[in-house]
C-alpha cells in the first residue's frame, strides 16, 4: 500500500504542487556533499562560498548552465542553504516587463538567493534592467 501511496504523490496528473515540492525537496541534494558529480564545479562553489561567508558578504553571482536535468536549480538551492540565505525561484518567461522583475528584486532582503529558470528565455526590456541591477544594485525603471 505504502507504494501506492509514494505512486500516487509522483504522479503528475494526481499530485498538488504541495505534494510534489514534499516529494522533491526529500530527494534533492541538500549540500555540496550531497551533490553527486561535478567535482570541479563543488570545489570552485565551495571556495567562492566559503569566502563570501568569511567577508560576512552575500555571494558573487553565479549562472548555472547546461541541459535540463543536470541540476541547475538543485545548485541554487544549495547555494542558499550553505549562505543560509532564502531563496527565490522565478523563470525567464514569467518575467514578461521590468515592472516584474522590479516587483521581485524589491521585496529581496540583503543576501537573498534569486534563482531564474531558463533565464535565456528573458525579455530584452527584463534583461535590460536585470545587469545593472546585478552590477550596482540598483533598479533603473522609467
């Protein structure tokens, strides 16, 4: 029965949004540690992060690449826990004006994480506002 139930959870046609993150959160990687593979890119992440936490500073920024899969969003996830930071999830086509980029980057506290899946697919108007945002930390919207 118990497999039933753990089928149930999985199955995308039958799981809220609630269960599946439950589910998916007790699978995923929640250190470098645990992070299976990509021993060259752990060490880098762990010097980086090990520095910013000594400087008592957030992160430089990172951009994650690669094909679906290869744990883009577990790495920021892992990023905010070893910051002990929050993370924030949104995704490039979800970020359809500056105004909602805006909306998101201002309700961020200092050292937040902000994660943007398939930020490829972001407007030119967001991307406009997104790298001086990244460099100076400060929004420029007309």
């Amino acid at each position: 029965m118990g497999l039933v139930v753990r089928e149930e959870l999985l199955s995308a046609d039958r799981a809220s949004d609630s269960e599946e993150e439950v589910v998916e959160g007790g699978l995923r990687p929640r250190s470098l540690d645990e992070f299976v593979g990509q021993a060259e890119l752990k060490g880098h992440l762990r010097v980086m992060l090990e520095a910013a936490r000594r400087r008592g500073q957030a992160a430089d920024h990172f951009l994650f690449a690669g094909p679906p899969g290869l744990g883009k969003t577990t790495l920021a996830h892992i990023v905010a826990t070893e910051m002990q930071a929050e993370l924030q999830v949104t995704s490039g086509p979800a970020l359809e004006r500056a105004g909602d980029l805006a909306a998101i980057l201002t309700k961020l506290e200092p050292g937040d994480v902000l994660f943007i899946d398939e930020i490829h697919r972001l407007a030119r108007a967001v991307e406009e506002v997104l790298y001086p945002a990244m460099e100076d930390f400060e929004l420029d919207i007309v």
